[in-house]
C-alpha cells in the first residue's frame, strides 16, 4: 500500500491554529494539551481545527 506524506493546508485560519496551539503547548504541554482548548484561542471551530492538521 502506497501512502502519500499528508497535506497541510495554508493560508490564514492555518496561521490562526498554529498559533493557538503554540499558545496552548507553552502554558499546559503538549500532554496537557485539549483539542477544544486550541480550537479557541485560534478562534476556529474544533472540526476546522481537526480538518487542518492530520
């Protein structure tokens, strides 16, 4: 079976993800991380979330 690298996408909300995870890692750890608690501060819905990163 031939499996191709994922696609990340780009553009704006993408910014706005990175950011509210990179927000969320530094103050709970990736361990304490939440989907939800980096879906708000990006201010993206968790499913828009969950569609930009595999």
């Amino acid at each position: 079976m031939n499996q191709s690298a994922p696609i990340l996408r780009k553009g704006r909300k993408f910014d706005q993800v990175l950011e509210g995870a990179r927000t969320v890692f530094m103050a709970d750890g990736f361990e304490g991380a939440r989907v939800d608690n980096v879906a708000w501060p990006a201010g993206v819905a968790r499913g828009t979330l969950c569609s930009y990163l595999p």
